[in-house]
C-alpha cells in the first residue's frame, strides 16, 4: 500500500519509532488497507464511512463512536490537532 513507503518489518518498525518518536506504547502490526488484501477492519470502516472507498493515503483517520458506528472520516492532511477533528471527538464522547 502506497508506495511501499514502509518496507520494514513489524519489529524494524517499532524500533524505528521508538528511537526516532519516543513511541512507548503498542502499536499494531502493518496490514493491507486498501485492495484485494483488504483487512477486515479496513473494508468495514471504508464501506460504512461516509464518504465510503478506499484509503487515499496515510494517516487518514475514522472516528468511531461508542456504539462502533463510523461517525467520521478525516483525510491524511487533517492534523490531529486540527480543530475540526477535535470538535468531531469530542462531540461523541
């Protein structure tokens, strides 16, 4: 998925965080986003967002509300500190 622009490995990669970010926490491991590879969790998220397709790049974002309904979709240039996402979030919560 696009590009291959993460060719490591899951361990390569969480030590690549870890050293270059300070990551502590678990991350998970790479899967397919987009394709016929598609993991489950990415066809359900893609086909209940709205608007529904693919992944267009990294970092796009869905918002999940407490009921497991996608509430929100925001693409890869949308900041995690972006005040349209936070008001997205907080509004569910």
């Amino acid at each position: 998925d696009f590009g291959a622009q993460e060719p490591g490995s899951n361990s390569e990669i969480a030590s690549f965080c870890s050293k270059n970010y300070g990551v502590t926490f678990d991350m998970f491991s790479k899967i397919s986003v987009k394709g016929s590879g598609k993991a489950n969790l990415y066809k359900t998220l893609t086909e209940s967002a709205n608007p529904s397709g693919d992944v267009g790049w990294n970092f796009e974002k869905f918002l999940i509300d407490r009921n497991g309904a996608v509430v929100g979709r925001f693409k890869s240039g949308v900041s995690p500190q972006d005040p349209v996402l936070i008001q997205a979030i907080e509004a569910v919560l």
